[in-house]
C-alpha cells in the first residue's frame, strides 16, 4: 500500500519549484517490450489514464507485427531500439552486455542498424530513433558510428556527459530492486532519489529526469509506486511529463 507520508519530501520539492516559476521536465522509459502482455496492457491503460508519455524499449530481435498492431492507435507511445536480441555476449566473469568489445564492432553495429530498421518498418508512427542498450552498457569505441546508422540519440543510466558524438537521453532513477526482490524498491528510496535529481536541476541541470520502468517484472509494489507517482505530479504545476520525441528537439 502507499504511505502518503512518504511522498512529503516531493511535494515539498515540488512546491519550491513552483514558488520559482520553475518547470521540471520528466519523461517515462520502459524496457524489454516484445508483444502484447497483460503487463503492457496494464502499463499502457496506466499511463494513457495519468497521460504520461511513454517510450518502449523494444528488443528487435524478439518481436514482430502482434505489437506493432497493437501499438498502432497508442498516440502517446513511441517505440526506441533495445538492442538486438538482449543476449549477453560478454564473459563469466564481466558485467552482462551485448553491444561489447566481445565481438567484431562491423557485427555488432550491423545487428543495430537490423534493428533500426526493423523497428522503423514495425512502428512508422511511433518510431524514436534512439539505443536503449540492453543492461544499459555500450562499449565506448561503438558510440561514434551510432549516427551513421540513423541513431539521434542514446539512452543509457546515470547523469549525462554532454559533449560526446551523440546526444544522450538518459534515465536515472529505476524502480525495480534488481539486486534484492527483483520487485519494486521503496517508495523511501525512489522518492529520495526523485527529490535528489530535482535538486540537482534546480542548482542549475537542464537534463530532463527520467523514469525507468520494466513492465514484465513489476509486482505490487511497483504498480502502486507507479500509481501513486503519476498522481503526485501528473497535477503539480512544477512538473511536465514529456515525450521523448519532444526532448531530442534541439
């Protein structure tokens, strides 16, 4: 259930930057969508309800035309490139990866401009021309082929470094314990986190704040964090939910 009081230190936050004239930008990412679900189903009735834009990272390898048709009246969704197929292709003893240095770059960057494509083709309404990296790491040396392949931008975890060959597009506060329950983590924690990236903006950030969710794995706790998180902002003068699409615009 949701603890109201918990939600104090966000409403406060939220109240100074209204008392600013200030405006803070959030956007929505979910990862590892393939076809319908009533998962999805859940996520997307959520989100069309609170009208939270939302972008579904989708793995091209694993998916085809039951989403892509169930995603074709969804206005407020878009649709960006998870990888290829989300296989790890990295060793026993390192961090889960598939766009590593563990195969030749030429085959790597080939499966993405697959998945480009493929996924261009799928959604041409609700196509982002954005990498989601499956487990959020790329090696650095494939970063700088990315806009020859059509990528506008990439979509990584943690507060951005600007000034590299692609814009970034990052999410920085995830909701599921993946180290733990592999549920939905604290709403303590999560809504410290949200107040410690507003603050951040506050001093001075432009980058927007986003939201990491992954829709087959939420529980209970998850779903009433996500609930209860739409209903906290969706209202609040101070903030704005906005669509990835409109985000990349310079």
């Amino acid at each position: 259930m949701t603890d109201m009081t918990s939600w104090e230190p966000l409403r406060r936050e939220l109240d100074r930057w209204q008392a600013a004239g200030r405006v803070a930008r959030l956007w929505l990412r979910d990862d590892d969508a393939i076809e319908p679900t009533p998962d999805l189903e859940r996520l997307l009735a959520l989100t069309g309800e609170s009208k939270v834009p939302l972008t579904l990272a989708v793995i091209p390898g694993l998916t085809g035309e039951p989403l892509a048709a169930r995603l074709a009246a969804e206005a407020g969704v878009t649709v960006a490139v998870h990888g290829w197929s989300h296989s790890n292709h990295a060793g026993p003893e390192r961090k889960k990866q598939e766009l590593g240095s563990d195969r030749p770059a030429e085959i790597v960057l080939g499966e993405l401009g697959d998945g480009f494509r493929l996924l261009q083709r799928l959604h041409p309404a609700r196509f982002l021309p954005v990498l989601v990296p499956p487990w959020n790491r790329i090696d650095a040396t494939l970063i700088p082929a990315l806009p020859d392949l059509g990528f506008a931008a990439l979509s990584v975890y943690g507060r951005a470094r600007q000034g590299g060959p692609i814009p970034l597009l990052n999410t920085h506060v995830d909701i599921i314990d993946w180290h733990g329950t592999r549920g939905g983590r604290s709403e303590a924690e999560l809504v410290a986190e949200l107040v410690a990236e507003l603050r951040d903006r506050f001093a001075g950030s432009d980058e927007p704040i986003g939201v990491l969710t992954h829709h087959l794995v939420h529980d209970a706790a998850a779903w009433d964090f996500l609930s209860a998180l739409f209903a906290a902002t969706g209202r609040h003068p101070a903030v704005h939910w906005s669509a990835a699409s409109a985000l990349l615009k310079p």
